[in-house]
C-alpha cells in the first residue's frame, strides 16, 4: 500500500496542512496511522466531508 505526507495529501486536496493534521487527530481519515511525528495517510484515502455549519448562522437553545 502506497503512503503519502500531509503536504501531498494538501496539495492534491487543496487544503492547509495544519487543516490535514487536524483531521488525521480527529480520525475522520480512515487508514491514517502515526509514525514517530509524522502521518502516513493512504494514497487511495478519500476527503472527509465538510462537517462545518453550512447555513451560516448558529442555533442557541434557551435555557430557562
């Protein structure tokens, strides 16, 4: 199985590095595994989605 750094991964996705080291941290790429420092993630992983609020605007909830 072929491996890649977060900086191949980045650029193949279009994303920040410290944007892929975070969702290597959080689990949400399957196959990521760390070595020493550094994650390897699998060539043929797949982009999470986009697990951000898409409407813009946050819901609170009252509280009495």
């Amino acid at each position: 199985m072929e491996y890649l750094s977060i900086s191949q991964v980045a650029e193949k996705w279009r994303l920040s590095t410290r944007r892929i080291n975070v969702l290597c941290s959080e689990g949400r790429i399957l196959g990521a595994t760390k070595i020493g420092s550094y994650w390897a993630i699998p060539a043929d992983a797949e982009k999470p989605a986009d697990a951000r609020i898409k409407s813009g605007r946050y819901v609170k909830t009252k509280e009495n």
